[in-house]
C-alpha cells in the first residue's frame, strides 16, 4: 500500500490517472515515458524511477514534468539544458552507488544458479522491451515486477545492488 508522499505507481501513471507533481491532470505520458526510460537504462523499479526524476528535478530547481520533458527530449536528440542533465546524470549516478557496508544484511543463504540466471535474464528482457516502448504498461508492470523480486532474491535494497550481486552471483565460481 502506498503513503501519501509516495510518487504513483507506474500502473497509475499509465492510465494516466496520476501525473508526477507539478503537473495538471491527464499530461502523465511525457512523465511514465520518462519513468520508463530510466527504468530500462538505471535499471530500476518505478519506484525507483520516479524518486530519481524527482531528485534531478529538486537538483535542477525544476518540476518533476519539466525534468521528464527535458530528459524524453534528450532521448529523441534534441538538446537538454546542461543544469538538467547535469541533474538528471547526478540523481541516476546517485541510485548506482552501492549502499555503505553495513547499511543493510547480506543474504543468509545465496538462491540457486538457475533461479538467478533466470530473474536477471527476466528483467533484462524487460529493460530491452522498455527500451522499444517506454510506456507500455505491461512490461512496466514486468519490470516492477522483476526488480522487487531480484531485490528480495539478492537480499539488497535497491535494484542496481541486486543486479550487481546477482551477477557477481553467477560469475563466482562453484
């Protein structure tokens, strides 16, 4: 269930039923496709997304809508405000820094090789579905999906963390 200060969900941002603060109803597309860019590039969960776009957004001294309008017109080639995309950088630099030792536990018990080939290929199929169609609400929801369960799998907080140990995972040897 979602508090109040929670950014919506990608699911309400695809029905367009709640924009990115700081913009009127119904303008949510510029907004969720920005979600799902970053959600395919970071990679991350829509939660995840929306906390990185309101965070250069905050860097930026701009709205969350303005942020998603200046990073979708970057992904089209047009040119973005240079303190909009040094914000925009920042924040996502900021996500992939791995969290300090002892900020959270370390999985007790490592899940199978199988198991975490097949959650880390799930979730990169939804990154590259993400990176065609950066609003389709399906394979938002997918992504959601697979990064909260990668998280739990990995033990780790955030969703870069658990790629990273996922991966560091599979390439340990046996």
């Amino acid at each position: 269930m979602a508090s109040p200060g929670d950014p919506p969900s990608a699911a309400a941002l695809a029905a367009g039923a709640a924009p990115l603060p700081g913009r009127p109803h119904g303008e949510a597309p510029t907004e969720l496709r920005a979600v799902g860019l970053l959600m395919a590039t970071t990679p991350c969960s829509a939660r995840e997304a929306k906390q990185i776009l309101l965070a250069a957004a905050d860097r930026a001294r701009i709205t969350a809508a303005e942020a998603a309008e200046a990073m979708v017109a970057g992904s089209l080639g047009l040119p973005v405000p240079v303190r909009v995309e040094r914000a925009l950088r920042r924040a996502v630099q900021a996500a992939r820094t791995p969290m300090p030792p002892g900020a959270f536990r370390n999985v007790g018990i490592l899940p199978s090789r199988p198991r975490t080939e097949e959650v880390l290929s799930r979730l990169r199929g939804c990154q590259a579905r993400l990176a065609a169609d950066p609003t389709n609400p399906g394979t938002l929801r997918a992504m959601d999906d697979v990064a909260y369960t990668l998280c739990v799998l990995m033990g780790r907080p955030t969703t870069h963390e658990a790629v990273r140990a996922a991966e560091g995972h599979l390439a340990a040897p046996e």
